[in-house]
C-alpha cells in the first residue's frame, strides 16, 4: 500500500484518462489470453507445427539454425505457456472475487517482461537494425499500455477494498 500512496498523484494523473472501463478491458485482455493460451498449448501437444518454425523465419530471415532441440523447445514453451495460464487466470479470478492481490503474479511478470524488451530495444538502437526497432517500440508501446490497465484496476480495486 506504501507504493500506491508514494505515487498516488502520478497514478490518479494516469487512471483517470480511460475509454473504456479498466474491468471490461482486463476481463476481454484475460479471457483472450486463456483461450489463445489453450489453443497454442493444444497445439503443442499435438506435435503441430511449433511456433518458432512460423516466428523466427520473419524476425531472422538469414540464420536459419536452431538454438534447441525440437523437444527440450516444446517443453519449454508448455511451461510458459502453463503459467501464463495461470497468470491469466488469475486476473480473471481476481475480477471475479474482487482480490487485487491476485493481480501481482500478472503483474511482476510482465514488468519483468517489459524490462528485457526495453533491453531489447536499446540493443536494436546500438546495432542501427532500425525495422525491428520500429517494430519493437510498437510492442513495447502496447505492453506498457497493458500493464497501465492492470495497475489501474489494481489500484481501483485497492482503493474500493480500503473503502478509500
């Protein structure tokens, strides 16, 4: 709660601007991600075409080598894919019982994610590979805009909970 209070005039400044309502759009954000979170892990398990053979050939169209082998690849992207599955439900769970902490696994990791894909993108500066670096601020833009929703919910219902 010390967070919130510390910043609360930088987060009153940024909740306040919202076309549609912060629950609407984490119940729409949640429940897409659960399902493409289960078609993608579906799909994995029934050894068809991983995502890397569709992904990395438009982002690296000169190397063509793969870092892992088929199946240690698999695996990890199941695991991933298993616990955004849970992150995402969580939120939606945490909607539903109006339990912001349930909000915080969601949270940190997509900071944490935010955080590499800010390195990513300083890095694409360095090298000058100014197409990916267009397309990386694209993303980085929609991730914060993401996790800007998320914190605002948390913090409505952090303040409707406190009855502040």
């Amino acid at each position: 709660m010390c967070l919130l209070q510390k910043h609360e005039m930088t987060l009153s400044s940024v909740c306040s601007a919202s076309l549609i309502p912060f629950e609407f759009f984490i119940f729409m954000m949640a429940t897409s991600g659960v399902v493409a979170t289960i078609l993608d892990m579906t799909r994995l398990i029934m050894n068809r075409e991983q995502v890397s053979d569709v992904i990395w050939p438009l982002l690296r169209p000169v190397v063509n080598t793969r870092v892992l082998c088929p199946e240690l690849e698999r695996d990890a992207k199941l695991v991933v894919s298993g616990i955004n599955l849970v992150n995402y439900l969580l939120l939606l769970l945490g909607l539903y019982l109006t339990c912001p902490k349930l909000f915080l696994p969601w949270i940190i990791i997509r900071g944490a994610t935010l955080a590499l894909h800010v390195i990513l993108v300083l890095s694409r500066i360095l090298q000058r590979r100014w197409d990916a670096f267009l397309r990386d601020i694209f993303n980085l833009g929609l991730q914060i805009f993401y996790i800007s929703q998320v914190v605002c919910t948390f913090r409505h219902l952090t303040l409707r909970c406190h009855g502040y």
